[in-house]
C-alpha cells in the first residue's frame, strides 16, 4: 500500500517518513526545474536540521538513457544511500525507479540483461506535474543505444508519494492542459482495457470523478483543484499499473515525435476520435468478456462522466478537448504514411476493438489533420476540412458549447513533456 502525504513546506510528513525509515543519507533525484521549488529549501537545510546527508543526482535528461541511470547507480553506492527520493516529471521518476531497482545488482554486467531481484530501499516520491502518474506505476522507459527499454517491477513503485499542490502553481497553463488531459486518457484507456478488473475499474472510475470535479478550480490555479488532480493523476496511474494503456497511447507517441505535440495533448486528440469509433464497432471487440460486456464498460465510463450515453460522455470528452483550445497538428501525406504504421500491435492488443492499419489510417484522418483517408471506410463520414466548421460538442451533457475553432499553429513544448512513458 502505497502512503500518500499532503504537505506543504515546511513538510513535516516528509520528516516523518525519514524517520520512521531510519534514512541517513538519502539519494535526491531530480529534474534542474527543482531548484525554484520549497521543498529544494527543505533538503538544503535537511541536514543542518537533522544530520541527514542529501546527495543530489540530476545528471539526466528528458527520455533518459541507461547511461545516466547507470552512473546515479554508481553514485547511490559510492556515497552509501540508504534511500531515494524522486522530485520531478516522468523522465526523474524513470531514472529513480531505475536506480533503486538496479542498486542491488551486479555493477560489471549491464543492468538490464539481469534478472531482477525486488529490494525494500526506502523510495518516496514528490510528482511535480499532475498526469504521468508514474509515482503510482510499476513501469520505467529508459533508452539504450536509441532502443527504448520498458523496466518493469513491483520494486518500481514508491512507498510513499508527497503532494505538495503548490508546485503545479507555477507550471505553464498548457503543460497543465496537457498533463490533465494524459491523465484523463488513462482513465478512459484503463476502464475499456482488455485487462480491466473490478479493482482497475473502480480506479478509472475515482479518477474520472475527480478529474472532472476538480478540472476548473485546477486550470485556474486554485489550491484545491490543484490538490484534487495531483490524486486523480495518481489514481489514473493506479488504474494503468495494472491494465497498461490502449490504442489512444499506442497511436499517440508518433504525433508527438513528429509534431512536438505534448504527450496528454496527443493522447486525448487519439482517444476523442477512439471513442465515438468504439461505440460504432463494438461488434469488432476483441476482448474475451464479449461485446455485450464493452458496451457495458462504455456505460459504465458514461455514468463515472456523469452522462446518459456513451455517445454522450464521447462528446462530453471532445467538447473538453475544444474548451481547453487544445490544437491539432496537419500532417503530410508521408507523415500519415508514418504514422499509421507506427503504432505499436503490442499496445493494440490491450485495445477492445480490432484495429487494423484502414481503421487507424482512419483514425488518423478523422483527428482533423488534414487530408482524405488513404483507405475510406464504408460508414465514414466525409471528413470535415479544417476551419470549415466546428464539430458539435458537448450535447447531452450540460456542458458548454465550444465556440473557438481549432488552431493549425503547433507550439513547442518543454522538451521533458515529450518523455512520458505510459
Ligand atoms: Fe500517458
């Protein structure tokens, strides 16, 4: 069981669990964006206050390769850490995770070609975004020789999470939209997963209950809100640590790397056209349960978004889409060439509904980015062009009506948000 502490600075949870773990001399990682936040002041004065020494490894960067896990390894043994503590986004996460799990493993041969041997290090962990989730997940992405690699175990989770709401203060208005939005798309992916339980369910279900209660008071800096999404970001990630995501993650990740779109960004333009296509083809589903079971799942992701349909909570999510003026790249007909074979039939395979490369093609297309599909489907619509006409949005829900159009201008994002993992 995972502790969760909510504190702010002078963060007397944190001195507690030191304590109570007995840490004499703990390992800090974290990203250079902790260096204007309180609880830097906190570890700088930690050992004045308490005799607990801090070294501090941020010899990394964003999608962070083997090499700098392997030399905080080194670091964690040469000045004997007893504990680690992450502050940071995904990539810091990652690298932590890694360095705990590789702490006890043989140094002369690599890491990741050994067999994993669980350790109880004292791991607690500070996300300074809330979306990834990766405080709450037994996965780690790092990179060797341009490979990614996926580092998975129990060990991988922290014991302990802090929130400390007032680090999102500070964060730019769309990172927040982004990071939201990735936390959102795991909910969703969790709750129509193949994998899904009852116990991942009722995750999916909390986060997206708190996602939305929270989302307003979030976007606009109040401490609440900023307190209610770091926990639903953490509950997504409860939900995904046990059914990974789906195809909306899967067809993701090449947007980003072609468009510098940022991860949750991506996410949800994949999943706001996933899902009204789900609710058509449910006689497609793959998963064993049957397609009687996914058109429950699918009211059942209705009732946690408040709506009386499935095809209304899909528009309730596209009309959040539009509200947060969130912007669609416009890809090349050699870019749609790539992307639709670039995703991932592993992660396709979490996925309910059968997606072959037409339908993804498809997909891709109806996101809005331009273009006629290469493979038209029989029941398609003619895609709208861009800046013709707003889609609808928001019907049935209650929610308002979006009343911006889509903008073609891609934004460059900090380059940590293109590093996340799930
Ligand atoms: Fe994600």
């Amino acid at each position: 069981m995972q502790t969760i502490f909510r504190c702010h600075s002078p963060y007397t949870g944190l001195d507690t669990w030191l304590t109570d773990h007995n840490v004499k001399n703990l390992l800090l990682v974290c990203g250079a964006s902790a260096a204007g936040l309180k609880i830097n002041e906190y570890f700088n004065t930690l050992t004045e206050r308490t005799g607990i020494k801090v070294t501090r490894f941020s010899d990394f960067s964003p999608n962070p390769v083997y090499e700098s896990v392997a030399a905080g390894v080194d670091v964690f043994r040469d000045r004997s850490c007893d504990a680690v503590i992450a502050v940071g986004g995904g990539s810091a996460m990652d690298v932590a995770k890694c360095i705990r799990l590789f702490s006890n493993m043989d140094s002369s041969r690599n890491y990741l070609e050994q067999v994993i041997v669980p350790n109880s290090i004292p791991f607690l962990a500070m996300p300074t975004t809330a979306g990834t989730g990766s405080e709450a997940t037994r996965f780690a992405v790092i990179y060797y020789k341009g490979a990614k690699q996926s580092v998975t175990d129990l060990s991988c989770i922290p014991d302990a999470v802090l929130f400390d709401s007032t680090v999102l203060e500070t964060l730019p208005l769309y990172q927040k939209k982004a990071t939201m939005m990735d936390a959102f798309c795991h909910a969703l992916e969790s709750f129509w997963s193949v994998n899904s339980t009852p116990e991942s369910k009722s995750f999916s279900r909390e986060a997206i209950r708190l996602i939305l209660t929270h989302m307003d008071a979030y976007l606009a800096n109040k401490p609440e809100g900023n307190e209610g999404m770091l926990l639903a970001a953490n509950i997504a990630g409860k939900a995904i640590n046990i059914t990974q995501t789906t195809a909306g993650h899967a067809m993701c990740y090449k947007i980003t790397s072609l468009f510098g779109t940022a991860h949750g960004h991506a996410a949800a333009l994949c999943c706001r056209e996933l899902f009204p296509w789900m609710i058509k083809n449910t006689g497609s589903c793959i998963d064993p349960r049957g397609a009687d079971y996914l058109l429950n799942t699918l009211h059942e992701i209705a009732d946690a978004m408040g709506c009386g349909t499935p095809q209304e909570a899909s528009d309730r999510f596209n009309a959040i889409f539009d509200e947060l003026e969130l912007t669609v790249p416009e890809a090349s007909p050699s870019q749609f060439a790539e992307l639709r074979t670039s995703v991932n039939p592993q992660r396709l395979r979490n996925h309910p509904v059968l997606l072959d490369e037409p339908s993804i093609d498809l997909l891709y297309h109806r996101g809005g980015m331009g273009g006629e599909a290469l493979t038209p489907h029989k029941k398609q619509a003619k895609p709208v062009p861009y800046g013709v006409s707003p889609r609808k949005s928001g019907a049935g829900c209650g929610f308002r009506k979006h009343t911006n159009f889509r903008s073609r201008a891609l934004r460059s994002i900090p380059s940590g948000m293109q590093s996340e993992l799930l």
